[in-house]
C-alpha cells in the first residue's frame, strides 16, 4: 500500500497481561520505532510508558504520526475479575412473549452482583414481520427508571425483535434522559447484536457495565497524547481484528474484548507474509494458539462465553495451555502458577530465587539472556524436565488445532517467543523479526470495518434489498475510516426465517478496508 | 452416572448435545431451549423418562413440537405457559387426562424443549420421538408413515392465541398449521398424532437414550469424534476443511450446500453436502454417499460437536459422519414421505450402509 500521499505514521499499542507493547510504522508498514513495557497495575501507566519511549525514537517525526491504534485487555479483565464495571438497570420489552426465560437466568452470581442494579421485563416489542406484540408498556418502564435513580449508572434496554424494529429500544432511551438525566446511559440491543434474544441481551448488559472502564482507558489516551502535543485519530481493535474509533470503543466497550488474540494472528501474518499458519503467542502466563485462515484469524465454532456469559460476539478460536515466560517450575511439575510480571525479580538468570520457564530455556542454550552462570552447570534435573513438559504440551495443542496437518509453519511471537523449540510436532518455526511485539504491528495494521444487518424479503425484492445492505455496510467503513478506494464486502451471512408463507432473510454484511491515508 | 428413568438438570448438557447431533445442522439452536428447560427442572423439579410400553393402555401421549423458524425461536422464547394451555385444550376435547409428553422431533431445539414441558406439566417424558431426527414438514413424522391421521391438531402462540384444527389430512395439516404459524410470528407450539401406548409402532422408541448417550461420549470420550462415530454406528465420510459455503436463497429456501476439502488421509477428495435446513444429501463429485432420510451430521473434528447450519463457517476443520435412519424411513411410504423425492431430487434412496466406502481408513 503505498500511495502518493506526505509521510505518515501510525502507532500499534498492545496491552498484555505481562508487557505493554507499542509500535510505529510508516506508510509502507515498515516498523520505525518500538518498545515493550511492563504492564502497570493501572494498565494505564504502562501506556503511557510505551508511548513515551515510542515517540522519544521517532524524535522529529513524531509529528508525522496521523493514528494511534490500541488493542487492550481491559474490558476482558473487568469482567473476568468482576472489578470497575457500572451498575446497570436491565430491562427487557416483550415480556408476554420472552418469560420462558427471565433476564439474566443463567449468570453467575458474582458477575450479577458486580454489575446489575436491577431487572425488570416489561409489555412492547414486535413481532418477526413488524406487527405490535403490545404497546410499550411507558408507566412500567418509568417506574422501573425511578426505582434505579441514584443506584444505575446505565441502562441495558433490550426489546424482543430489535435488530428488525428497534422503536422501542429507541424510546426506552428517550425516557432514560428525560427520567434519569444525560449522566445515564444506555445500552440499546439493536445496536449490539444479531437476533438471538438471550445472547444479544447478556452482550447489552456486558455492553453497559463495561462503560466506565473502556472510557478511562480512551480518556487517558487522549490525555498522553494530547501532553506530547499529538493531535491524532484515536483507533481501538475490535474481538474481529478490525478497527473501530475511539468514540464507537466508548459507546461499544464491548467489542475490544478478544482483540488480544486477533492481533497477535494478524500480526504474525503481516510479519511472515504468510496467510494460512499456526500462531504460538507466548506470552508471560500462558501459550496461546490459534490459526490463520486467509491471513485472517479462524473463528471459534462454539458461541463465545465471557466470564461465564454467553454472548453473540465472535471470537479467535484459540487454545491456551498454561506454560509462559513466567511459568514456576516446581521440584514435581512445571506451573500452572506464573510468576508473570515479576519476572525479572523472580526468574534465577536475573538473580532471583524462582525457577521458571524462562531459566529452563536459558539451561536448555534456547534464550540467551541474564546470567546463565546462575543456573549452574549440571545435568538440569528439574529445569531440563520442564523443557520437555512445555515441549510435549506444545507438541499436543499444536496438533489438536492443526488437526494433524504438518504442511502449515507454526509462527512464535510474543514476548517469551524464544521459549518455542526449532520445530514443533513435525512443524516447521518462523521467527519474525519484531515477533516479540508482534500484537502491537497487528493492532497498527488493522483493518476498518463495517457492518449492517437486516431483515430482506425472500423473493423478488432480495437483490435490491441485498444491494442496498452491502452500500451501508461500506458507507459505515468508510464512516469509520477506511480507504473507499480498497473497501470490499468480506462477509455476507444469510439466514431464512421462516419455512412457510411470507419468507424473509436475515442478513449480515461485514465491509473492511484499509485505514484510509490521513486528508 | 444418571440415576435410571429420571432427567435432572445434570442431564442437560448431554441432551443439548445430543439432539445437536440427531439436528443434523437443522433444528435450531438448542442454548435457548436448554436454558428453558433447565429453569423448569429448578421450578417444578425431576422428570421421568418412561417407556411407551410402561404407560397405562389407555395413557394419552401428547406430541409437542415447536413449528417455525428456528431463528425466531431463539427470539421469541416464549411466554412458558404454552405447554399447559395446550394440555388444557387436549384434555378438554379428548376428556381425558394426559398421561405423558413426547418429543415430536429429538433433533435440535424440539429434543431439548420437551423436558422443560413435562416439568412444567408435572408428567413423565416418553423415551421416544416422531422422527428419529430433524425433518421440516409436519407430515414428516412416523405417525404419517404408520398410517395415522392427525385428526386434531392444537395450537398456541406465545400471546397465548389458540386453535384447534382438524385437517382431513396430513398434507392439509401442515398447510393450515403454518399459516397460522405464519401469523403467529413463524412460532408456535404444536401438538398432533395424540397417541396411546397401543400405537407402539407408529413411533421411534429410545430417542431421548440415545441423544443422552450421544452427548455423553462428546462430553467425557478422550477421543470424542471416534467415540461418536462408534456410538453411533456411523460412517467417516470426509475429514476435512469447509471450503466453500454457497446459499441460493430463490424462493426465499435456502437450499445451500458446503463444500469440504479432504486433510490427512483424505488429502485430494472434495465432499459436498446439500442443506436445506437439514444436511440432505453429501456427494463425492457425482456419487452419493449418503442421503436423506439418513442422517448427516457435520462436526468439528476436534470437539466432535456437531455444527448447526447456519454456525457454518469458511475454514473450520470438520468431519462429516453418516448414518442409518430408523428403519420406517426405509419403507416404501417411509420413503415417500421424507426420502430424496420428498425433497426434489432425482437420486434413488440406497442406505448408507451399502454405498461404497471412500475413504482410506
């Protein structure tokens, strides 16, 4: 992509759980500048951290930077950790036709307990072709409203049907600013996801308490950039690897979560070059594996949980096993305990007192770093055992995603990349230069995106209607930022509704393109 | 282990599972349905599967399917008093009680429904079904290939509307049940064929076993793509990667088909599977391999889980496994009703078991 424009620069940030990664690469996607920090307490810290050490390097050509793209984990650890979430009202519309199963039914305690204020399902919603279940049930909703006054600081409003007739969604939101006031907002499902009433209604509520904890992180983005004068577009990668900007990462918080996993594939792809792939993210906890399907990451087949919920939002397929950088080894077994963070106080090479992973492959001549004189010169024991272990474990998932097929490389990135032996259960390794920051080059180089979805009627009327759904969904792209010049339709999912009479289909369309050069 | 004869909400898991299985891509999402059931297991406690044969002669069955689209199921789900009004309407017209539920139709959602229903109901579920699998029409039931007549066929909606229909036949069943399902929202609880245990034969016995058992070796086998291929006498067809998805949706039908590209043994070979709902018909370029009525499931090779249609997705790794239908699907009004004809293809029906095996294994 190198088109005729003045020079410009993104930034790539990847927050991990171990390090913080940050990234600039020019217009022709070479990596110019780079650095890794550990991941503060805050996650916010470690940011800033990275982007000062990023913008240092590039000296006078920092100013040329036009975007900054950030991947980060703290959505997924809000609600895996039940900490920083709002409290939300959840209301659904429907109630006549939904009770079967109430709101919320099958949430764990904890998580109910962090994040919900209250619940309530009343009278409204349509039916699939757009006839009134019942007229919006206003008195109940208000009277839901004043009961959670000074107690919600959001509202989830799901309505049975939305994503076809979001009416009443629409009006629910009216009502909360004239009730409660512009402080409170709401989460409306049609704007969150596909039909599918429980899974749509549990990624609202998701969607609603992880408000707070999304908009500190754009805040404070904001702020570190605006104290190195940097006037720039603000990016957010998304669960699919897409970009979203950081207005759409405050309303939709949801949708950072999994954008870890789908950066460390796309950068792993756009570092070798390759489009079909085993990808070994090592990183301070766990080995994350997942597979490159036409340079983009495979889609996991079951429905995603997230803290225990179910949702509708698609994710990497990926399989975790617990060896990392910081993996302990024990005098019986290696981990599954980690010292993470800590590891160069506690690792032995770095004159600590905790064996881990990172010294067993240090011993084992894979990583040369700290003081290998502190690990003694004998026949290993314990070290060299836990080489083997990570090694059959390796072996065995590798296999299990590849499905036994040995034709595709297994590409090692992330901090502790080195750990990966020279070649994995009949793979072949690739090494990547830049590998260690490999998720920060993939949140640099995503991709924009757009989606529409929509109900069209069977028939004769499928093809305009189909037309006029892939015209939003790219206009929504290149709303978004994308280039219009390179923007497709990558996706167009088709689901009939009915067998008999009156038939329609529902369908999805998904638009990506490249971030478009800055005007 | 499950204590015998009595479904708890331990049961679920495997029953979801399992009737994924026997859905054969179709019969919609069943987390839904599970969460439905699990809810009425916890309000109105256990359920106990019975025997046709252990019921009282007289025992009145009552059939219950979900009609529609499986895609508003997962949307409308319900206001969970529809199974005790159409119990209401059935002892109303019979005048007699209702001894039991039966699953019309163990695939998908409709296998898993059931359970909730009969808790609801406070009566014991029938270890047996009216298909054997997942099928799309209502006159696709054993009941219609034993010969009987859906004399009286009960209706409601989730609004709580309700109807009660006598068709003259099954064909016109169908037709008037889905208009109203139509105007309903393409939802509604159906009950047809009421049954006693004199009409042994009219049903396919073991249903709800064998689902469990199904989701059993999933869940626990080590293995669990062979284990469900033993467990179910099947037949590996392909081992693969979907490399292509096409949907024709004229006519507002999604007659689709998938293509699957052989890996490892079966490097080299391609495999199309014909959906329509339900995996119909897999072909290896223009040799069947199996067809409707027998069942087609397509799996992921790592889990075993079978994968519904519409969750069908570029690049997943999946085997696709065949194998034979109950055998009144094999006779000749069986095969009328619900073999290839019944779905507008031309093939002649030859089981599963007798085609040429192509793979290497």
């Amino acid at each position: 992509m190198s088109r005729r424009t003045a020079p410009w620069l993104r930034i790539g940030i990847d927050v991990g759980g171990t390090n913080t990664d940050a990234v600039a690469l020019d217009s022709d996607d070479r990596l110019v500048a780079r650095a890794k920090r550990p991941t503060s307490d805050d996650v916010t810290g470690g940011m800033r951290a990275a982007l000062a050490v990023v913008l240092a390097e590039l000296g006078a050509r920092a100013g040329d930077v036009r975007s900054v793209m950030v991947g980060t984990t703290h959505a997924t650890n809000a609600v895996v950790g039940r900490r920083d979430l709002a409290k939300v009202g959840v209301l659904r519309i429907g109630a006549s036709v939904t009770a079967a199963v109430p709101p919320l039914a099958d949430w764990p305690e904890d998580l109910h307990r962090a994040a919900v204020a209250g619940t309530a399902q009343v009278d409204g919603g349509h039916l699939i072709d757009g006839y009134p279940v019942a007229p919006l049930d206003v008195e109940a909703v208000k009277r839901f409203l004043g009961d959670l006054a000074g107690r919600a600081q959001a509202i989830a409003v799901t309505g049975v049907f939305s994503p076809v007739h979001p009416e009443h969604e629409l009006r629910v939101a009216d009502l909360v600013r004239t009730e409660l006031g512009p402080g409170v907002h709401t989460s409306m499902g049609h704007q969150i996801g596909a039909l599918g009433l429980l899974a749509r209604e549990n990624s609202t509520v998701l969607n609603a308490a992880l408000r707070p904890t999304v908009a500190a992180v754009t805040s404070a983005l904001g702020h570190a950039l605006d104290e190195h004068g940097l006037d720039v577009a603000t990016y957010f990668t998304q669960n699919d690897g897409t970009l979203m900007d950081a207005a759409h990462a405050d309303r939709f918080p949801l949708l950072t979560i999994g954008s870890g996993p789908s950066n460390s594939l796309r950068g792993a792809a756009l570092l070798t070059g390759l489009a079909e792939a085993v990808v070994a993210d090592v990183g301070g906890t766990t080995t994350d594996l997942g597979v490159l399907v036409d340079g983009f990451a495979r889609e996991s087949a079951a429905g995603s949980v997230i803290g225990g919920v179910r949702t509708n939002l698609p994710m990497p397929d990926v399989l975790s096993i617990a060896y990392g950088g910081g993996t302990v080894v024990y005098e019986d077994r290696t981990g599954p305990e980690s010292v993470d963070r800590a590891i160069t106080a506690h690792a032995l090479v770095f004159g600590g007192a905790t064996p881990t992973l990172t010294d067993a492959a240090v011993f084992a001549g894979r990583l040369t770093l700290g003081d290998r004189a502190r690990l003694g010169s004998g026949p290993g024991g314990r070290l060299k055992a836990a080489v083997e272990d990570f090694d059959q474990h390796l072996s065995e998932a590798v296999s299990l995603v590849s499905h036994g097929r040995r034709d595709q490389p297994v590409v090692a990135v992330g901090g502790a990349a080195g750990l990966i032996p020279a070649t994995v259960d009949g793979h072949s390794v690739e090494r990547p230069r830049h590998a260690d920051v490999a998720n920060a080059v993939g949140a640099a180089l995503a991709l924009v995106s757009g989606e529409h979805e929509t109900v069209v009627p069977a028939g004769s009327g499928r093809l305009d209607a189909l037309e006029e759904a892939r015209e939003t969904a790219v206009a929504r792209a290149v709303a978004a930022g994308a280039d219009p010049v390179g923007t497709a339709v990558v996706r167009i999912r088709e689901v009939p509704l009915s067998y008999g009479g009156r038939r329609s289909i529902r369908v999805a369309v998904k638009a990506v393109g490249p971030l478009a050069a800055p005007s | 282990m499950r204590e015998q004869g009595v479904l708890t909400t331990a049961d679920l898991e495997d029953l979801a599972l399992g009737c994924a299985v026997y859905g054969t891509g179709g019969g919609g999402d069943v987390s839904g349905e599970s969460l439905a059931a699990f809810l009425a297991l916890k309000a109105h406690g256990d359920v106990s599967l019975v025997r046709m044969a252990d019921l009282p002669p007289d025992g009145l069955i009552l059939p219950l399917s979900m009609i529609g689209s499986p895609t508003v199921g997962q949307e409308m789900l319900g206001s969970g008093r529809e199974a005790a009004a159409v119990r209401e309407e059935v002892e109303r017209l019979t005048g007699r009680p209702v001894a039991a539920v039966m699953a019309m139709e163990i695939g998908g959602a409709n296998g898993v429904a059931p359970v909730g229903w009969a808790a609801q109901l406070g009566l014991p579920l029938v270890d047996a079904d009216g298909m054997g699998r997942a099928l799309p029409e209502l006159q696709m039931v054993s009941m219609h290939v034993a010969g009987l007549e859906p004399s009286v066929v009960v209706l409601v909606d989730a609004l709580g509307n309700l109807a009660t229909l006598r068709p003259v036949d099954a064909a016109w069943a169908e037709r008037w049940g889905r208009a109203l399902c139509v105007a309903s929202g393409s939802s509604a609880l159906l009950a047809d064929h009421l049954l006693t245990p004199a009409d042994h034969g009219a049903v396919v016995h073991g249903s709800v076993s064998r689902a469990l058992e199904a989701g059993r070796v999933i869940r626990t086998a080590e293995e669990p793509m062979d284990a469900l291929v033993t467990a179910l006498g099947a037949r590996r067809l392909l081992t693969g990667t979907i490399e292509d998805l096409d949907r024709d949706t004229d006519e507002g039908f999604v007659r689709g088909s998938v293509t699957v590209s052989g890996r490892g043994l079966d490097l080299g070979r391609e495999l199309r599977v014909d959906l329509q709902n339900e995996n119909l018909v897999a072909r290896e370029g223009e040799s069947v391999l199996a067809s409707v009525p027998d069942l087609i499931s397509i799996c992921d090779t790592r889990t075993g889980i079978p994968i519904a249609t519409e969750s069908l997705r570029f690049g997943q790794r999946v085997t696709v496994i065949a194998w034979p239908c109950d055998p009144l699907w094999r006779t000749a009004r069986g095969l009328e009703t619900a073999g290839p004809a019944a779905f507008g293809y031309p093939h002649p029906y030859v089981p599963v078991e007798t085609l040429p095996e192509r793979n290497s294994r």
